[in-house]
C-alpha cells in the first residue's frame, strides 16, 4: 500500500512482514532530468516508521546500489 499527500509524505503498508525482518527501504525520483534516490536499512518493529533523504545521484550509482543489496 503506497499513499501520498500534498506536503509529499508517503505512508507505506509493512503489516504483513514480520517484526524483526532487516529490509532496505528503496526510494527513487526523477525531478526534472535529475536523479535521487535513498537506500536505507532498518528493521522492522511494531508501528515502524522511518523518514528517507533523497540525495542527487546517477543511474550508474543507483545501479550499483541495487546491485549491492544483499
């Protein structure tokens, strides 16, 4: 479940994974011919919630981040 609001806070359905499981949250964005993306490790609790940091990046360093997870 992906939802969106105007002040660009997305809330992302986790409740059929376990407590406990470690995932990456992946984001990535195109703003105007740019690229951001975030990579961010955590571990899923009950109510989980995390914030993400877009930075400005590349396609091949996005591509390489992907290519890394485990």
């Amino acid at each position: 479940m992906v939802e969106c609001c105007d002040d660009h806070t997305y809330n992302y359905g986790y409740e059929s994974f376990p407590q406990g499981l470690n995932v990456h949250i992946v984001a990535i964005s195109n703003i105007n011919g740019q690229l951001y993306s975030s990579f961010t490790p955590a571990t899923l609790t009950a109510n989980f919630s995390t914030n993400v940091t877009l930075t400005a990046t590349t396609l091949a360093q996005i591509t390489a981040n992907v290519n890394s997870l485990p």
